[in-house]
C-alpha cells in the first residue's frame, strides 16, 4: 500500500483555509449528537432537546480545553513550563485523548451540577458516543500524516514516499478498534437496560486495552521516546489506570 499524500488542506477560500482535521473535529461532534438524540428516544424521557445540546456543548469545550492542556503537560511538560502561552500555539498541532478524557469528566461533572444527575447516569449516556469521534480524529491524524508507526516490511506497512520506507499506519488502526470497533460493542451493549456503570466500565476497558496494544507498533512521541524497557511509552502508562478503574467498575457494576 503507498500513503496516498492527502492535502491537509480541504478548502482554501483564500481568506481561510479550512482543514480536514478541523472538519473531522465537526464530524465528531455532530455524530454525537446524533446518536444522543437517538439514545435519548429510548430513555423514557430521562433525557430533552436542551439538554442535548447542553450536552455536546460542554463535552466539546472539555475535548478541546482538555485534549490540549493534556498534550502540554503529559507530552510537553518543559516546553510549557518554559512558555505557558505556548498552549495557544494550537497551528502546530498537538491534543491529548487522555487529556481530553479527563476535561470531558469535568466538563460533565459541571453539566450534571446544571441539570442534577448522576455522574454515571451522564457517562453511561455518553459513553457510546464518544468512539466515533476518536475514529474521524484518528483518520485526520492520518491526513495529516502524523502518529505514524514503526518501520516495517510487513504486507501490513505503508509506503511513504516522502520518507522513503514503510510503516505501519497505526492511526487506521486505532481508527478502526478505539472508534469504529469500540463503537460497535458500547452501542450494541447500551441497546438493553444495563447495571449503572457497566457501560462506562466497557469504554474505559476496551479504549485502554486498544490504545496500550496499539502502541507497541506506534512510533512515541519524539520528545518523550520510551519511557522504560524500551518499549513502554507515555501512551500505554495513561492506558493502565482506564483499564484498572473499568474492570473496578465492571464488578461494581455486576454486584449491585
């Protein structure tokens, strides 16, 4: 297979440049709210218009917010000691999924403090939201031609002619299990009434056991490397605890 080379730029209107990053971003959250509408129907009324759109709103100022000063600190950390205002510096990329997992948390702690729900009566609501949305962000990743992963000369690799060598191309991989696979096993377990905490149990479980697997092929980021036994990276070290607190909340979960 030969990388196709994609221009990252969609449309260029000469005064705005509009980027395919930037409209999977839009990809992302209007699937969202889609299918929050689509779970809504099916939540006996648990669930209005309002709060929907309240819903995508505060989870997309947490991705975002969250998704970049999880990249600084986990990433970049002395690069943002040395400059904080380089968290506005967003035109040479750089968003953290654990750090926008974590913004998306607080941003539903507030949202549940707006309309007085339980924490996991929201994230189990929007647990099987979220995948598809990693998928488009990961197949922008793919455009821009970053993330890559490692060399190989495996039917399995990806000829890049600007690099002049194979890899694999780990962001359709995590494109296909972290968004397109997860997705498929939370919408199809979130179809039939289920213990409070089980479907996020399952987010938590399988995002982390596809991203810790996938790493082992993914190039780490330059400035970090491998963090130890030259092969453990920054990545599979943010996985671990998702994958401990879902089994936790798993059993939890079944013994009520």
């Amino acid at each position: 297979m030969i990388y196709p080379d994609i221009n990252p730029i969609a449309l260029d209107l000469g005064f705005a440049q509009i980027y395919w990053y930037g409209l999977m971003y839009l990809a992302a959250f209007l699937a969202a709210y889609f299918l929050a509408n689509s779970r809504a129907k099916n939540s006996n009324n648990d669930w209005n218009p309002q709060q929907i759109e309240d819903l995508i709103f505060y989870g997309a100022i947490g991705v975002i917010v969250g998704g970049r000063l999880g990249y600084m600190l986990f990433y970049n950390f002395p690069v943002f000691i040395a400059d904080p205002l380089s968290i506005f510096a967003i035109q040479g990329g750089g968003m953290s999924f654990h750090g926008g997992f974590l913004g998306v948390l607080l941003a539903m702690a507030l949202f549940n403090r707006k309309y007085h729900k339980s924490f996991f009566t929201t994230m189990d609501f929007v647990a099987p939201l979220a995948p598809l949305g990693l998928g488009f962000g990961r197949i922008g990743n793919f455009i821009n031609g970053e993330l890559w992963g490692k060399i190989t000369t495996t039917p399995f690799g990806m000829f890049i002619q600007e690099q002049g060598v194979s890899r694999f191309p780990s962001q359709l991989y995590e494109a296909l299990l972290e968004g397109f696979v997860l997705f498929a096993i939370l919408w199809v377990y979130s179809r039939k009434p289920r213990p409070l905490m089980s479907i996020s149990a399952l987010f938590l479980i399988f995002y982390g056991f596809f991203r810790f697997i996938i790493e082992f092929v993914r190039v780490p980021d330059v400035q970090l490397g491998y963090l130890a036994f030259d092969w453990l990276t920054m990545g599979q070290i943010l996985s671990l605890p998702m994958i401990i607190l879902g089994v936790y909340l798993w059993f939890k979960s079944k013994n009520k």
